[in-house]
C-alpha cells in the first residue's frame, strides 16, 4: 500500500491510490462524457449540455418544410396554365361543346326562333321558345299544346341530304334558337285529336259541336278564314290552328290539312326570350259556358 501524503482534495480508492480531485466545471457549462462513479446517485453526476431554442430557426425549418412539399422553391411553372395552354386547349372545347350542342338538339331540348306573327300575342316575332323533343316519346298531343312540326309543303319530299358544313351551320344556328335558314318547321296549337270533328266559325273552335273557351286567340281584324265546315280527325293525325287567328296559313288554308303525327318534331313548354316575357305558353283550352 502507498504510503505517500494524499493530495489535496483527494480520495482514497479500492488500490490504496489517491483519485485526482475533480475539476470544477465552468461557469454555465454541464460536463460530457461519463459520469463520475465517486459521487452518489442524483447528486449531479452527469450534466447535459443546456439546449439553446432559436424561434426564427424553428420558422425555417418549417418553411422549408412548405416549400419541399410543394416541388421546391425553383419548381416549373405548368406550360399548359395561362393564355398559352387555354389557346391550346380551345379547339378541344369547342368540339367538345359542339358535340354537347348536337346531343341536346337530337334527344332532349331544341331552341327555336319564331319568325312571323302567326302565334301573336303568345309569341312575337324574334321570341324564343324551347322545344321538348321527347314530350310524345311516351304520350299523344293534347288539345292546347303547341308544336313545332315540319312545314306540309315538305312533308313526304325526298330531300337531300346536307353537306358536313352545312349540318355544322344548321345545327349551331338552332341550338341557339336562330333557325335552320329553311321553310321545315311550323308552330301551331292543337285543337283537334284523332276522332274530332272540328269546325271554325267566326274564326272561333268548335270541337265535337261544343265552342271552346279559348283565351289565347287574338283577332285584330278581318279572318279571311274565320269559318271551316266540320272536319273529322282522321288517327295518326292533328288540326291545328294560330292563336292570331286572322293572321295564320294553318290547318284552315289550302283546303283542310291536317299534321301527321310523324312530322312533330316537338312540344314548345317555355318562352325564353326575350327576358322579360319568360314564360309558359297557355294551358289547354275549356269548353265555353
């Protein structure tokens, strides 16, 4: 066993030998590494090294975080995003919404222009009207409905057929109710049905001898055809008369002429045009008192 003085400070270890006094720490430093065994348990024998909190890092980092999550702070703007793509992408649109625009005109809704005075004062002339193709798909006309149908005069002709531009034009010009630039459709009311026996007179209806009440019909002056004999309704087919009775080439003129039920296009449900006479068409007329 050492016999030599103990230093200073220090302690007495399992060989006989002295420990080195610790070293005090400095000022608002903790010590690294291990812990020293001479000292007990939760009496500071390891210190961590303080953590210093910089907020504007922590504002960083979380902003970086942002950017990286978006593609980079340098990511490329999409070439097809502003004027360039939408001038790009405008042929497909248009097709696209021409494609949409015939679909309607075939199966659904049509517009149509009203091009003379023969329905006043339901409809004036430039009023637009849309057309349900599909109202009969399931049921008959009845009396009071107003129709589109194709004009008598082309009835049972062998037409010929468009070019592709000239169906291009057709169609855009009636999906928006500005016409088809030809003499096809006509739109009239329905008086009488199949097995109706109609008569005119005084330019007023009389269906199966009762006279009917009919509000719509307007007269401003001398009918030229304001009486037609009794008619009966042959099946398959419809009479047809214009709310402007004494302005109207009807089912009156020519003779009597009836609408075959295969030349309806459709049932005109809503005035559209202009704006402030949005609106229905009229119900079905009733009998007089």
């Amino acid at each position: 066993m050492s016999t030599d003085p103990a230093p200073p400070g220090s302690t007495p270890n399992v060989e006989g030998s002295w420990s080195a006094p610790a070293t005090a720490a400095q000022p608002g430093w903790g010590t690294v590494g291990v812990a020293d065994p001479t000292v007990a348990e939760g009496a500071g024998a390891y210190e961590p090294v303080p953590t210093v909190v910089d907020p504007d890092a922590r504002r960083r980092d979380r902003a970086e975080a942002r950017v990286r999550a978006k593609g980079g702070r340098h990511a490329q703007r999409d070439p097809r995003s502003g004027m360039g793509g939408f001038l790009r992408e405008l042929p497909f649109l248009l097709i696209i919404g021409f494609g949409i625009v015939v679909l309607a005109k075939a199966f659904v809704v049509q517009a149509f222009y009203i091009p003379s005075g023969s329905m006043e004062n339901t409809l004036h002339v430039d009023d637009r009207v849309l057309v349900n193709r599909q109202s009969y798909l399931f049921g008959e006309p009845q009396r009071g409905d107003v129709i589109v149908f194709r004009n008598w005069d082309d009835v049972g002709e062998d037409m010929a057929s468009p070019s592709v531009l000239e169906y291009v034009g057709r169609s855009l010009r009636e999906g928006i109710g500005l016409g088809s630039g030809g003499k096809q459709d006509l739109i009239k009311r329905v008086v009488g049905v199949p097995g109706d026996t109609v008569e005119v007179r005084d330019s007023r209806a009389i269906v199966n001898g009762v006279r009917l009440d009919e509000p719509y019909v307007f007269i401003d002056g001398p009918d030229p055809l304001a009486n037609m004999p009794p008619q009966q309704v042959p099946d398959g087919h419809y009479l047809v008369l214009g709310d402007h009775r004494n302005n109207s080439a009807d089912s009156r003129a020519g003779g009597v002429r009836f609408v075959d039920e295969d030349a309806i296009v459709g049932r005109a449900f809503l005035r559209v045009w202009p704006l402030d006479r949005i609106g229905g068409l009229g119900g079905p007329p009733t009998e007089a008192g």
